[in-house]
C-alpha cells in the first residue's frame, strides 16, 4: 500500500501516528491514577434529600397542643410553596416536627427559603414556642464516633467530651464535631411554694428579677484626649454562686433577702432519662464530620493521632477514650475487596485472551482495560464523583463489560493477520470492518445506562454514580478501542515471526488445541444449529421464548423472589426498643440490660461454631446503650435528632471488630440475637436490624382516616393479619397506649375571683414546670435557667391538686376548690400526613419464606381493597422500600422506553433498515433468562441491584447482535445467497462472540461467589453481568440468525405479494 493509497480518517491517522497514541495514552494513565489517589472515599456521598426539615419546641406542650397550635399552623401556611409534595409530621411532648418533601425537579435551596419565609409569617405561634429551626435534609453523616467512658460524674465526663469535641473542631478538614448521649445543661432555681407565700413572692416575679440582674449590657462609648473608651455594664451571672448571691427582695427594716435564702441553686442537667452507657460504664460521645474535599483516612489518622497523643495523656483515672465506629474502615475493607476481585478478574480475563488470541494482542486489550479505567478516573474527578458504595458498583459493573469493544476489534484484527495481512494494513482494515457495530453498540449502552439517571429524588442523587461512572468507562474503552489499540497492535511482529521459546511454543500449542475446537465447534454443532435456524427459524424462535416464560415463572413461582431492596450491612448491629408511653427511663434500662444480655449470648454462640483460635477474638465486642433517644429517632440517612428525650425509648447496638477477619457477617449477629432475645413482652415495637442502606422496612402502610378511632381499628387489623402471615415478624404500628394525663378545668366559680383561665394556666406552668428567666453560655451551648418548685413538691398528682393558686387581689385559694381536676390517656405522639391523622404500619420479613412484595399483595386483597370500596373516607399508601422501588422502576419504564425509541433510530440509520435494529432489540430478553438462572443456582433474590446488571448483559447482548448483523450485511452485500450469508457471518463471529461472554463472565465471577458481607449488594449484580451473558451468547449464535432468516422471507413474501398486486 502506497502512502497515496491509504485509508484516510481518524482510524487511519491514529494507526499510523505513534507518538500522538502514545501521549494519549499516557495523558490517559497518568492523569487517571493521579486523580484516582486524589478522589474522595466514602460510604454514601453527600446529598440533598429533597425535604426540608421544620422543628419548633415547645417545651411542657403535649402532643394535641402541638399539633393543634403549631402543626397545623405550620401545614397551612407552607401549603402554597412550589413543587411540594407530601407534608408528613409528629407533634410528641415538647416539640413539632414537620418534613415537607419536594418534587424531582425542585430547586431546594429556592424551596428551602421559601419555607423558612413562610413559617416565619406565622404569627399565632404560642409565646412559650422557641423559634423553629429549618433547614434542608441531607445524607451527611458522622463518620467517625469517639466514646468517651468511665464511672466518674455526670458533669465532669461531659465536660471531657466538650473539651475533645472543641479539640477536634480545630483540626484541619473537621467540619464539625458534636457531642452526643449527654444530658443538656440547666439550672434550677427551686423555691418552695411556703416560701413564695411567706414572701408574697411569685416564681414569675422572681424569674423576672434574675432576668433584670443577670446582664452584660454595651453602655456606648465617650471620646477622651487619649483616644476612644467603651463603656460597658457587667452584671452577667454564670453559675450556682452568682445566682444565689442575686438579691430578691429588700425588707422594710433594709435587710436583704438573696436567692440563696429561699431557693436551691442547682447547677446541673435537664430533668432528662437520656443516659447512655459502653460497655457497661457510663459514657458520652462524639461525632465528626468532614469537609466534602478531604480523605476519611486522612482526617481518621488526624483525629486518632489527636487522642492518643493530646487527650489520653491526661485522661483522669478510670476514663478511656476509644473509636465505636469508622467510616474510613469500611471503605477501605470495600475498595480493597473490589481491588481483589477486579485483579482476579482481570486475570482470567487475560488468560482466556491469550487462549484465544495471540499473546501480545491479548495483554494489548487487557491493557485497554487500565487505559479505559484510569480515563474514567479522570471523569469521576471532573464531576466531583466520589469513592463511595454506588461508584465502586458502577466500577464492578464496567468491569464485566468494557472489554468487549476492544475484544471484537483485537478479535478483528486477529483474523486480518492470519489472512496474511501487515501490521499496519491489519490494524487498519480490521478496525473499519467492525467500527460501525462496535461504535453502535457503545452507544446504545450509553443510553441504557442513562436511563438510571432518570430515577427521581434523593435515590437517584445518591445512585448516580452508578451511570456516570459506566458511561465514562464505556466512552473512554470506545475511544481506546477504535483509536489507541489499533496502533498499539500495529506493531506486533507478524505471526509466526515470533522468537523461539519454550515456554513460547508450549503457550502456541495450547492455542492451536484451543482454535482447532473453536473451529470444530464452528463447523460442527453450530453449524447445524444454524441450519436449523435458517430452515426453521420459527421452531428456535419458539424455543427461545420458551425459555424465556420458563424463566419468568421462576420468579413468578416464587423460586427466585423479587424484592425491592436487598439491604446492605455495616458493621454494627442495633437492638430498638420502644415501651409504652410514659414508661420511666430505670424500667426501660432494666429492660435494655436483658436485650444486651442476648445479644452477648448470641455472641458466644457464633464464638462456639468457629474455631476456638478465633473464638476469643470474636468475643471482643462493644457494646454502647443509650435510653431516652434511640437510633430511629435520627433522620435514616443523615438527618439530625429530633430535640426530645423520652424514657420509654432505647437502642442496644452490637459491633464485633474485624468480622471479615473471622469470617462473621453482622447479619450473623441479627439472626442470632433475634432468637436469643424472643418475645419482650413488655415492648410495643422491638427490632434488630444491620443495615446501613436500603433499611427501610419492606412492608410499610401509611393508614389515613379522618376518624382517629375508626384509624385506630384498621391499623389493629392490619397489625392482626401481618402477625397471621407466615415469614413476617417485628410487626408494629406507630399508635400508642398514650400517657396519663392530669387535665385541669376552671369551675364557674373563679369567675367571682377574677381568676382567668390565662392567670391561672400561667402560674400552674411555673410551678411545675418552670418559668424561664435566661440562657447562660456554657462552651458552644446554653444553659436555661428556670425558676420552679422543689422536685419533692411536683412529682404527684396530689401536690397539684393541694398547689396554692395565687390571686388577682393577693389573696390565696387551693386548686381543688376553683378548677375540676380529671384524669385521662393522651397520646405520647401524634402523626399526620398530607394534613390528615395517620397510622404507619411496618413489618420486617424473613426472606426464606416471604417477600415484602407477596405480603403487600395479601393485605391489600384482604385489607385495603374492600375497605378502599366500602369507606371513602379511608387513604392508604406504600412507604419504605416498596415506595422507594415503585418510583425507581416507575420512573425506568418510561426512560426505557425512550432510550429504546433511541436506540432504534440509531441502529434503523446505521443499516439502512427499519426491521435489523428490531432483530437487535429482541436479543435484549434473552439476557433475562440467564440472570434469573444464575439466581436460582445462587439462591440469590431478585432485586433493584440485579436489575442494574440486567442493563449492563443488555449492552453486551447488544455488541454480540450488532456485530453479527453487520458481518452478515457484509457477506450478503458480496453477493452471497442470504441463507449462506447468514450461516457464513455468524460462523465467522463466532470467536469474537464466545471469548467476549467468556471474559464477561470471568471478569465478574470471582465477585459472583465472593462470601464476604462487604460484597452483599455487589453479588446480585455480578451475576446478573455473569450469568446473564453466558447463557445469552448461546441463544444469540441461533435467535439472531433466526430473526434474520425471518427478515428475509417477509421482505421475500412481501415483494412476492407487492409483484402480484402490481401485475
């Protein structure tokens, strides 16, 4: 070939230019693996949920005041902002909470703003109610905890964790730091109710004059000839001393009567159950954050180089300080897993290459795997993609997938070779022989996988990476594949020019053995089938949708269960119990005490099935406790505590430290501890669970009904029918037996001593409650002060009644004889959705005998659907996973449908035709067939993981499809009879077929069997890549020639019919 003669374009020219491939090919590796070192590693990225969060205290309130007075306020006045969707809050004691989701598409920080602009308009708001906090939900999250343990006093273990926290805050990258399991801080002024009338005092009169006393106050600032001079007053009280030296009253003799005299000045903790205890001591806790730019190890090191070498030094005796859980763990034990898996990958993947092919092209194309993925790195550091639990997934899937272009054109290139061909010329002509197939098949998959950037709200932000991450693989392997690895493979030494070698010749033997069956394989049994496709097609069309409604009825049948999400494991597992209404924090932590006591049971139960060298480190567990706040009362995925401690609450949570080293799964633990702990008689809702994502429950109904009795008689008996069904268990709904609660009423009577219900109310609320006078700072905090009565005279229902009510006119009056005293059971929370009372009810369910799919299926046929036809009135909707599963699959059905529309246009341009991209399409389900296959042989459940590697075998299903319908255009357009050209290009892909299902497979089936609990959520995606491909490529070498052997006769039978008519 002269240089007049050669093929000119982009192939050509990057086939013949060596050092422009090689810039960029090292640009590509260099760059990559530099950002890669760079890329931020975490759990779950940082993202909005697309809710914003509305909380207003309103301390001493019970639940129907909060929801009469702040949550409905609230409700109504947000009613009008754009893009809301559903509005769901809780009015419980002392505090409103109201999360108001958006619609996909929202702009949230504009939402944000105008919920904040709205709710501040509210001006009926009671004046006891604190100013509400809003703000936007996220997914960030503490990734490091420190404990702080020890039996030393409340106060100077708290003072510890602020001192670390404040400590911490200061380092580099720390974006915060926050205490946690301590009570807040508070001072109470108590004076007895015979003092108050001794004195004439009031507690509003005297939390009134340690307002006036306590002040720091900027007094201006006067002009001397020396310069400028502020004035200040300083009269701010900070503690029990200066508060008992405030003087309350002077007598008529000049004497003068302090605080002290008449009060107790306690300085200490709010009247609180919260209380948390690790590993049997009493402890506090601190979290830390990060900034979205800095590395987990990085500030993991900083932070554990900090106690050790700044705090444990000078630690009082008996305290220890240590980490309960670390982020940056878990994400180096997953990255390290998927390392493991994708080197051994990478491995057989090169094996079967070099089986295949010869060696220098084969280590050419694996090579094309580092190049595609160093570029993809590149990508990821463009977008701001992190390391995280989506983006390793995404690498994963881009792993069993990405070879396949760089195969089909080495594959290509291959044969020119062996037909004689130069280097150069066979790079060339291979590479434009199947640019077009291979180029189409890129794409389509491109557009598959950006159908997962469709998925609505939060989900979707946090899936992203997924798509983002295989879209940049499969473009920059495309780029590889057409313009880099023909250059590269240009250079080989001709075949059979190879220096002699050993181990060379050995190697060359195994190929001949293995090419002399590839082509027996080709002339025997394939060979056959395709005759029987082409003389037959419709009896293999037949065969293959067969298999196909075969394999749906798997799934049908229940042999292989769908469920919406299988959750993902951490490494702690958590014990929530919740008591009846009311219950006291001491009964609620004697309980707690026997749910860790199983939970230790469990432990040496597990310890005893293993070896007894591992046995004594599986025992080195921890154990943290905390009553009064559980785990659920922060938002599933990162939001903040609710500010409300109740004592009937409590979470029991387990962490064995290097389970992957002994072999043990957290999930081990849950089942375990579920059957040592049995039945807590005493609980209204127990549960265990080890799952960091994808934990919602998979039953879960939100019941509405305007009726709160009626509300309450469906959720009985949807709780009744779900403890019926077999395989569900932690049954529960989120009704209560209430409190009890003392309700006090004016009699007629005290209209004639001018005692109004204002006057009244007032004075009860200071006495049992307290007046607040201030705040006082305490570190980052406050302190509120109040002013009530001694603890001994407000802990029964007889010293309200025998309570004193002061008069209009100073005289006095007891309780009993001006208001009717009664009592009653109130409700310890109230929940709303959308404006109406509403009932959750939520269920867990063990996937050996049941999925949530089957049991939503049986209460809505014997629940909500004749209640639905009988009862107007009565609303219900799907929550947890099944809610998060439906939007998900709802919002791919339509992206799919129009990437296939897509897809369609493409491939009907690329071959001139409107039926072949049909004959392409149709190859897509067969991929189904071996995915479900491989789950049943794997006992794996069908879930949204399997689903996304469902979408990548439908890119490899693709590539094979396109391949072979090209080469057969190619042998028709030379003039060959159709059945032969048929039969003669689907032999001649055979090779390139087989080796990519095989490299397919391998690439992925070390992750497919891996046991490891890190790699749960990684197993149902690899098989589906695994086995979806292999027993796909089988059915493409007969379905796809089938489907072009029926293209045929049609056009055939059509001509025919078209003929006669026009005659």
């Amino acid at each position: 070939m002269t240089p007049g003669d050669a093929p000119r374009g982009p192939i050509a020219y990057m086939a013949a230019n060596n050092m422009v491939v090689r810039v960029v090919t090292l640009f590509l590796l260099v760059g990559g693996l530099f950002t890669a070192f760079g890329l931020v590693q975490e759990v779950i990225p940082n993202s909005s949920l697309d809710r914003v969060h509305i909380v207003v205290s309103y301390p001493g309130a019970s639940p129907e005041e909060v929801e009469e007075q702040i949550i409905r306020r609230i409700e109504e006045q947000i009613r009008g902002v754009e893009g809301l969707g559903r509005v769901s809050a809780m009015a419980s004691r002392g505090s409103g909470s109201v999360i108001a989701e958006f619609r996909n598409g929202t702009d949230i920080g504009r939402a944000l703003n105008e919920v904040k602009a709205e709710v501040d308009r509210i001006p009926t708001f009671p004046a006891e109610a604190e100013r509400p906090e809003v703000r936007e939900l996220t997914t960030r999250q503490p990734f490091l905890r420190i404990i702080i343990r020890g039996d030393v006093p409340e106060r100077a273990l708290n003072e510890l964790a602020l001192q670390i926290e404040e400590g911490i805050s200061a380092l580099p990258n720390v974006s915060l730091a926050r205490t946690g399991g301590t009570r807040p801080h508070e001072i109470s002024i108590e004076v007895p109710q015979r003092t108050l009338r001794a004195l004439g005092l009031t507690h509003e009169g005297i939390a009134r004059v340690v307002r006036q006393a306590s002040l720091d106050l900027p007094g201006g600032r006067v002009s001397a000839s020396d310069g400028e001079i502020l004035v200040r007053t300083l009269g701010r009280k900070d503690d029990q001393y200066d508060f008992e030296d405030i003087i309350v009253l002077t007598r008529a003799d000049g004497t003068a009567v302090r605080l002290g005299q008449i009060a107790t000045v306690r300085d200490g903790f709010a009247d609180s159950d919260l209380r948390m205890r690790y590993n049997g001591l009493p402890a506090a806790s601190v979290d830390v954050f990060r900034t979205s730019d800095e590395q987990l190890t990085g500030i993991s090191s900083a932070v554990r180089d900090y106690l050790e070498n700044s705090v444990e030094p000078g630690l009082p005796a008996g305290v220890e300080v240590g980490i309960w859980f670390d982020d940056s763990e878990m994400v180096s034990g997953r990255l390290g897993l998927m390392i493991k898996n994708a080197l051994l990958g990478l491995m057989l993947v090169f094996i079967t290459l070099a089986l295949f092919l010869e060696i220098g092209l084969a280590m050419w194309v694996a090579a094309g795997l580092g190049v595609s993925f160093a570029g993809a790195f590149l990508v990821m550091g463009a977008l701001d993609v992190t390391i995280n639990m989506f983006s390793m997934m995404g690498l994963i899937l881009a792993l069993g997938i990405v070879v396949d272009d760089a195969i089909v054109v080495g594959e290509s290139i291959h044969l020119e070779r062996e037909k004689g061909a130069g280097g150069l010329e066979a790079a060339m002509r291979g590479t434009r022989q199947v640019s077009s197939p291979v180029f189409f098949a890129v794409v389509t998959s491109i557009i598959a996988f950006s159908t997962l950037l469709t998925v609505p709200g939060a989900p979707g932000r946090l899936m992203s990476s997924i798509p983002v991450v295989v879209i940049a693989v499969l473009a920059v392997s495309l780029l590889d594949s057409l313009l880099l690895l023909p250059n590269h493979l240009s250079h080989l030494p001709e075949a059979g020019r190879q220096a002699p070698n050993r181990v060379f010749a050995l190697w060359k033997n195994v190929q001949n053995r293995v090419d002399a069956l590839v082509r027996k394989t080709a002339d025997g049994p394939l060979d056959r089938g395709l005759s029987l496709a082409t003389r037959r097609p419709f009896v293999v069309l037949a065969a293959a949708a067969g298999l196909f409604v075969l394999s749906a009825m798997l799934v049908v049948s229940g042999v292989v269960r769908n469920r919406a999400i299988v959750p993902i494991e951490g490494d702690i597992v958590s014990a929530d119990l919740e008591l009846p209404a009311g219950t006291g924090g001491d009964i609620t932590s004697r309980v707690a005490d026997r749910i860790e006591a199983a939970g230790l049971r469990a432990v040496e139960r597990i310890a005893a099935e293993h070896d007894p060298t591992t046995a004594g480190a599986l025992r080195n567990v921890a154990v943290a406790v905390t009553v009064g706040q559980p785990a659920q009362l922060f938002d599933p995925i990162g939001g903040d505590a609710a500010p409300v401690a109740r004592g009937h609450l409590a979470t029991v949570q387990f962490r064995i430290f290097d389970w992957e080293r002994y072999g043990v799964a957290a999930g081990d633990l849950e089942r375990v501890w579920r059957e040592e702990a049995g039945e807590i008689p005493e609980a209204t809702a127990f549960t265990i669970t080890s799952s960091i994502i994808g934990g919602d429950m998979p039953v879960h109904y939100d019941i509405s009904h305007p009726d709160p009795d009626r509300l309450a008689a469906i959720a009985e008996r949807v709780v009744r029918e779900l403890n019926g069904f077999d395989g569900v268990f932690e049954v529960k709904d989120n009704l209560d037996d209430g409190f009890n609660e003392l309700r006090l009423e004016l009699e007629p009577a005290s209209r004639s001593l001018q005692v109004t219900t204002d006057h009244f109310a007032r004075q009860i609320r200071a006495g049992f409650y307290g007046v607040e006078a201030l705040t006082v700072p305490r570190g980052r905090d406050d302190a509120k002060v109040y002013v009530r009565l001694p603890e001994e005279e407000r802990n029964s229902a007889a010293d309200v009644e025998e309570y004193m009510v002061r008069l209009p006119d100073g005289g006095e009056v007891a309780l009993g004889q001006i208001a009717r005293v009664s009592f009653d059971r109130a409700p310890s929370t109230i929940h709303r959705i959308d404006g109406r009372r509403a009932v959750s009810v939520t269920a867990d369910v063990d996937a050996v005998n049941a999925t949530g799919v089957q049991v939503d299926a049986h209460v809505v046929d014997q629940i909500f659907a004749p209640l639905e036809a009988e009862d107007p009135d009565f609303a219900y909707a799907f929550g947890g996973q099944r809610k998060q599963n439906d939007e998900t699959m709802s919002a791919l059905a339509r992206s799919g449908f129009f990437a296939l529309l897509l897809m369609y246009a493409l491939m009907a341009m690329a071959f001139g035709s409107g039926f072949q991209p049909l004959v392409v399409l149709a190859a897509i389900p067969l991929g189904m067939i071996g995915t479900l296959v491989g789950h049943m042989l794997l006992q794996l459940d069908f879930s949204m993981w399997s689903t996304f590697g469902l979408i990548g075998v439908s890119g490899v299903v693709v590539n094979d499809s396109l391949v072979m319908i090209k080469t057969m255009n190619d042998f028709r357009d030379a003039g060959m009879d159709p059945r032969e050209a048929i039969i003669a290009g689907s032999k001649s892909r055979f090779r390139a077929v087989v080796l990519t299902s095989l490299t397919t497979f391998l690439g992925v089936a070390p992750l497919a069997l891996e046991t490891s609990s890190y790699a749960e959520h990684l197993v149902p995606l690899a098989t589906s890549v695994g086995f979806g491909v292999l027993v796909a490529t089988f059915l493409i070498l007969l379905v796809v020639p089938a489907l072009a052997m029926v293209q045929y006769q049609s056009r055939e039978w059509f001509g025919r019919v078209l003929g006669a008519r026009s005659r």
